[in-house]
C-alpha cells in the first residue's frame, strides 16, 4: 500500500521521522550549526502547547519573569557540578562589535570583553543571583518563578526538535524555607507534567526519579517524565529538580526565619521544551503523516470543497461558510481550504498535517444538507455522513472521542513496550536479538562493570527508578 | 504634598522614572552589561501588551514562526547599510565550549569558531535567506511573517525598557510580488500600531515617515509611530519598513510571476518592542506611582480588606470572594490582597503599582453590603460608594471610562507639547528658553549646517515628516 511518507515507520524510523517534518511543514534545519527554524504550522503547535503548559504553571502559582540571555562566566563557575555539566556546550560570547579588517567583517579586537559571557545553557546560576537579593525574610518565601526563553547548548549530533543546539522552553526555579517543601514541589511539577503530557498531549508517561547517575548537574533528585516512542526508544520529555541547598549556597539565597536565623533556602528547577514536540510528533504519527491530538491541533476541523468544476461556487462558499461559523461558535478551530489545489491534493495536505477531523463538502452534500466527516486517526474506516443540523454536537463529540482514543492507544501500545527481565544476562539477550522497549530490572544490577558494557554496545541508558518500586530501573535506548 | 515617588516629575524626570521602576517592581538592571531583569509584575504587564499585539498581527494574516538566535557574520555582510547599521552594536560569538585553564573557566581555543555568529540585532538576514527558498512562485505571496523573540544590540547608555542590550520584541517580515503591495503593507502595519497604542495603550502618536536621514538601515522608506512624553521628549515605538528590493536581491527572493519571468520580490519588516512598556510607563504615570490603562492591566481591580484587628474575618472572607466571584464572573481581573500588611500600606503598594480601580471594604461596608471603589488616575475625588448589587456593572462601567479618560488626557497634554515653528531662529530661541516638546518646521529648513548644529547643541533630532503635509517635519528631543 502505498503511503505519504517513506520510507515508512517499520522500514526505518529515524529517516521517517525527518520525512514526517518535511511533509507537515513543521520546520527545517538553520543555516546555523545545530539549529532550526520552526516553520508556521510547526509554531503553531507550539504555541497551542506552550499556552496550555503556561495555564498550569499559573494555576500552581508561580510567576512569569524574564531573565537575561546572558551569564557571566563568574556564575556560572560557582557550582562546580554546574559548571562541569555545561562547559563543554557553552556558546560563548566574547566581543562586542564588528569590524571590517582586511576586507573582512570580523570581531573587533578592541571589543574584546575581559569577561565574556556565555549564552544561558539554563537560568539556575543568574536566578540564584537575583534570588539571593529578592528573598530575605521567610516572609518572601515561598517564591516561585517561571520563564518561557530560548536556551543554547552546542549540539554535536543535532536532530530537529529532540535535540538542538538552541531550544525554546520553559524553566521554572522556586525558593522554599525547607527541604520538605522543595522536594514536595519538585514532586508536585512533576506531576504537573505528567499530567500536561496525559491529558492535553494524549501521552502516557513513564514517572520516575532518575538514578544518582543520570541527575541534573547539581541536584539532589531528578524526576523525570519518560515518553516510550513507536520504535521503543526513550524520550525524556520534562524533568523536575530537587536541587537542595547547592545553589543557595553557591548564591547566597538566605532568609531571616521566625527564630530570627539566617538560613540558606532549598531551590527547585524544572523544565519542558520544544522536545516535547518531538515526542508528540514520535508517538502519535503514522505513515501517511503526523496525527495531532484535538487539543493541540492548530486547525481541528478542516473542510474540504470537493470541486469537478461544473459546481455553483456561491452556493458552495455559502454552504462551507455556514457550516465554518456553526464550528466557530463552538469555540472549535477550523479552517476551509479553498485554495485552487486539487480535492485529491488538498486532502492528502491535510492528512499529512495531522488535522483531527476532514469535513467533506461535494455537490451531494449541498443537496442532502449533509457532511462527511473522517477521523484523522482511523481513516476511511471512520467515514461518516452527518446531517448539518447536527454538525456542532457531531464534531465536538468527534473531537473529545479522538482526544481520549489516542491516550488508549498510547497506552496499549507501552504496555507491550515494557519487559521485565530478571537479571543481566537476560537484558543482553533481549537487546541481542532487537527487542526494543523499555527493559525493567533491578537496580542495583546495573551497578555494575558488566551493565557498563552493555550500555557501551547496545546504547542504553538508566531512565529512571520505577516509582511503583524504586528497587527496580527501567533500561532503554533513547533520544 | 507628599509623594509616593521622590523626585516628582516636576523636579527630576529621570530620576522620577528610575524611582517609579522600581516603586512598582517592574524590573531591575541585570549583572550583564546593559541588560535587564523584568520581574513578575512588569512581565505580566508585557504579556498582556504582547498577546493584546500578537492578536492584531494574526488579524493582519500573519503567521507566527521561529527562526535561530545567531547569525553566520556572512548574512550580515550582504546588505551594506545594514551591516554598517549594526556592526558597531554587535554580541559576538566566538567560541563553543569552554575549559578551565589556569585555574580559570575560559573559551577554549580549540573551540574558536571558523566564521563567527552574531547574536540576532534583527532578523532581516537570516529570514531572507529562508524567503528565498519558501518563495518560488507567485502562488506563495504574499508571505507574511513574524516572530516574538529576544534581540541584542550592545548597548553603551542603557536605560530600563527604553534602551538595554537585550530586548524583547516582534518583528514581522513580509514579502509581495509588488512595490505598491509591498508599501501598502508597510503602512498598514504602522497604522496597526497606531491603532493598537491608542486603543490599548491609551497612548495618542504622531503618525508619519521617518527622513531619508533616519531611515532604518536598508530600508526605503520608515514609517513610525511616535509618542509624546511628559517631560515632552519623543519615543519611537513602532516602525515599519518598506525595504524595497534591498533583501530580495542581497538574498534572491525571487518568484515566477504569471508571466513565466523570475522577478525579484519586495520585502517589508515592522517592529515592536518592550520599549512601549517604558513610552506606557512615561505617558501615563504620576508622582504617587504608575498608572495603568485598564487594557492591560494585570489586575483591573484589587479588593483590600480594611481591619482594625477586631472584625470577624469569616464574615469579611465570605463578604470578599463574593464580590472576587462576581467579577470574574464579568471577566475582570481581579485580585484581593488578603497580605498581612497594614491596610495604608496595602493602599499605597497598589497605588504605586498604577492597578486601575480600589475596592475598599472594611466593617460599614459589610453591614450596609456597599463598597468604595476609587480611580487610580482620578484618586480621592473618584472615591464612590456602590451597592454589592451593583459592583459587576459599576466596575465594568469605571474601567470604559478610565480607558478613555486616559486617552482623553494624553491626547490634550499632547496638544500643548506641538509647537509651530516659522525657521530655525524661532527653533532655537524656543530651545533655549527651555520649551519641551515636539516643534513643526519646514523639512527643508533642517537640511542645513545650521540645523546640524542646533541638532548637537540641544541634542534633537528629526522624529518624522507630518502626515497632514511632508513638507513640514517634528523635531525633538528624543528617548
């Protein structure tokens, strides 16, 4: 059968994908190392995600702010697991002015800054600073921060949306008077995420903290939100740190107790990013193009003219434009394609953009006062001719029905995604015979020379401890 | 009298301006060099300026995307005025990683870039370059684009939102087969950000062309959109740019036309910028704080529990999410501010904040089920007691009327700061008898050393030739 995109998931997954970003339009690679620029459908997604994602970030009571672009070098050495997680992808800016020397545009040496600066890889190091003036007492606490920007780190092996060397995210940094209170938060966005990524993505999540191995440079805990992709690999999609006393101290974060003490305050941080849409894109798409959940689809309803040329066009437009006001009033996105591509053509567009619902409108159904709707999701099999009188009711219902029935598929297809296996020599033989998946095993197995190896030759990496029994790890290959 | 902001605005304008910054907790100057922090209270004013913009802009038929913060030095070397517009202003990147040398975090030389990037000043370069390639035929104009984005321009006298290193902004980017399309749009978009800063800002401007001599960098022709301070200086808050074929043929943007020829196209650009927050700032505050229209406002309305120590606060609570309750109801922004600060000092934290209406309640209200809700831009005189039953109504009704009363006031104290000149000796007696403001001369009276020299001495500059007749041009001192 033929498809839109090929190859298809089955015959290689990795070139899929790429072919999937081209043919919905979502972005394309920059004519700067490692980065990307995201096209309007692609933005559009973004800014669909990113809204929802803002409105419970509020709604926990946190924030916005906006911080600079900039770190001074000094910030950034004050904590020294900090420094060695990032230094090795810092975009570092080191002048001020050009100058046209030798016929070439070029630094001008006289600009050279005695400090330079580098391109905030995260915030921790510059908030910590503004925190240490912004709390005194522990009557400003807690303070609890967001902000949506764009991040750098250098990006050796870039691959569009999972993983480039500028990203847009949103990181969140909040103060507490206790440890008690920091962990409880970090917890609690977690869930925040875990939530988001269920309920408004249609993604079920792996929840766990990552092992002492895998944590943030500088926290106590990482709590991750693991996402299983179609060819079983591992996507971490948003975490959230506990990071103790280490910034505080660092930064001098202090507060004036009831007891009247000086005492160093317990920060968190956590964040979700464009990434995310790459793990919607991973987990949802097919082969005939991207499969956008309802809730964040830029236009949940297209319709569809099906034109032979012979039609009265005024009676058309008239149609189309009432049944376009009927899903307005609905509060349902939509949008009528009456550009002069072929029906064929049109609709192939639309499937490839993951548009949840296709209302077709023909000559038939001007006369029947009827519309056929298809479901993204199901395909022809889900064709259905609905009268207009019941338009509204029928795609709203349509829509929630999509929203819910792409969570159940998502979670059915992990279930038969994560294997349990007894002990090491079981690990290997799964990955030697290409079972993919998430690989459930114990711990304190993998602490070990021989699940070194491992991870050497099959590319796995410890994603995070199973909340349901921290004794046990879950193993995978990821992005 | 005393005043919540020392200096007044009489007495020090500048100085009056810093103070009111921080007053409200809008924002504080960074530890990078020309940067600032905008913290919680002034962000959420900018996202409600932002997304009050970004709504007119898709209006417009414009669609959102994201392109990358650096630009290859090579871009930036294309189009001549350009480079020379921004070089001297220019973050430069040099290196990818950094390495501890000498017991000092430094770029490691091994990282030194071939071809250095330049943090975005603007983005003209790099989206010429995509247009080139996403415009092939006449089929794909118009193309209109835009982008909310930070962008850096070394700044050597900065000034909080006027002018600082790093700024955040929009900058839209279109591209028609046409000049006369190309220039329409360039004027439509001016007269969006007219619009949008009269009917959301509350702000009146001066709508007219920049002079060849303050042209954009690359552009044929600037429209701009220029506010009156109080202490009569100007503010260019929005510019348009009809770039003519500059980009189109530095980046060949070239399209088939009908014709079957390949003809260079022509481009526009139009920005905005968190400077508005500082001409919002300038135009609308007073000496007790700022003043803010209710558009915009992050919280339109602010209940403050008055008490003595021996009320009983279940009643006062209940009594106070009834009228919070009824005005969400309204879709007012509101907020009580239920603080265990005196009730003076909760008063004057929101005065200074500039929140549009008071709602005062304390033990005679609740018995007699009113409230006395007082003006932010009016104070004592507006204070008025309403029924409970009658809040919704009344609250909506005070926040119409206070949007247009500000409009009403700048628009008159406008009017006193436009001064007819006949020639530049009446220019300069009326300079140097220290008159504020923007003064009306014959353009071609300023193409003159001697307008040169009144330009250095009193430090004015051409704002914008009047619309009403070209011939004549305001010329002002300037933010």
């Amino acid at each position: 059968m033929k498809t839109a995109i090929t190859p298809t998931r089955a015959e290689n997954f990795s070139e899929w994908y790429q072919n999937l970003i081209v043919a919905a339009d979502l972005a394309e690679n920059a004519p700067v190392r490692g980065c990307m620029t995201i096209k309007p459908y692609g933005w559009a997604i973004w800014e669909l995600m990113r809204d929802a994602m803002d409105r419970r970030i509020k709604a926990a009571g946190v924030l916005n702010a906006n911080f600079p672009l900039l770190i001074p070098i000094e910030y950034f050495n004050k904590e020294a697991e900090h420094v060695a997680g990032f230094a090795k992808e810092a975009a570092v800016v080191t002048h001020y002015r050009l100058k046209m020397i030798d016929g070439k545009l070029q630094p001008d040496p006289e600009s050279k800054l005695t400090e330079p600066y580098i391109i905030r890889p995260t915030s921790e190091t510059i908030i910590g600073e503004a925190m240490s003036r912004w709390v005194q007492s522990y009557r400003d606490l807690p303070l609890k921060l967001n902000q949506w920007v764009n991040v750098m780190r250098w990006e050796m092996r870039p691959r569009m949306f999972l993983r480039t060397s500028e990203f847009n995210w949103q990181e969140g940094h909040n103060v507490f008077a206790t440890h008690e209170e920091a962990n409880e938060d970090a917890r609690k966005m977690h869930r925040v995420y875990g939530d988001y990524m269920r309920d408004v993505l249609a993604i079920p999540c792996i929840m766990g903290e990552k092992t002492p191995e895998e944590r943030f440079a500088g926290a106590d805990h990482t709590y991750t939100v693991e996402q299983i992709m179609q060819d079983g690999k591992a996507l971490q999609a948003g975490t959230s740190h506990d990071l103790g006393q280490h910034f505080a101290k660092s930064f001098g974060i202090k507060y004036l107790g009831t007891d009247g003490q000086l005492t160093y305050a317990w920060t968190t941080s956590w964040g979700t990013s464009t990434r995310m849409m790459g793990g919607l894109f991973m987990t949802h798409s097919d082969d005939d193009g991207l499969v956008l959940p309802p809730a964040i689809a830029p236009h949940q309803v297209v319709i569809i003219p099906i034109t032979r040329g012979d039609e009265d066009m005024d009676a058309m437009n008239a149609f189309t434009a009432n049944l376009e006001s009927q899903l307005n009033d609905r509060g349902v996105r939509v949008l009528t394609d009456n550009s002069d591509m072929r029906a064929p053509d049109k609709m192939w567009k639309w499937i490839k953009r993951g548009v949840p619902l296709r209302v077709e409108v023909g000559a038939r159904e001007i006369e029947t006062s009827t519309v056929t709707i298809t479901r993204r999701d199901l395909g022809k099999v889900s064709r259905e001719t609905v009268s207009v009188a019941d338009l509204g009711e029928a795609v709203v219902a349509k829509l929630d029905a999509m929203q819910r029935d792409m969570l159940a598929a998502a979670t059915e297809r992990n279930k038969k995604m994560i294997h349990d296996v007894a002990n090491l020599a079981e690990l290997e033989s799964a990955l030697a015979d290409g079972k993919v998946g998430f690989f459930r095993i114990k711990y304190n197995t993998t602490q070990s020379p021989e699940f070194d190896a491992l991870m050497e030759k099959y590319k796995i990496t410890r994603r995070c401890l199973d909340d349901a029994d921290p004794e046990y790890v879950f193993v995978a290959k990821s992005y």
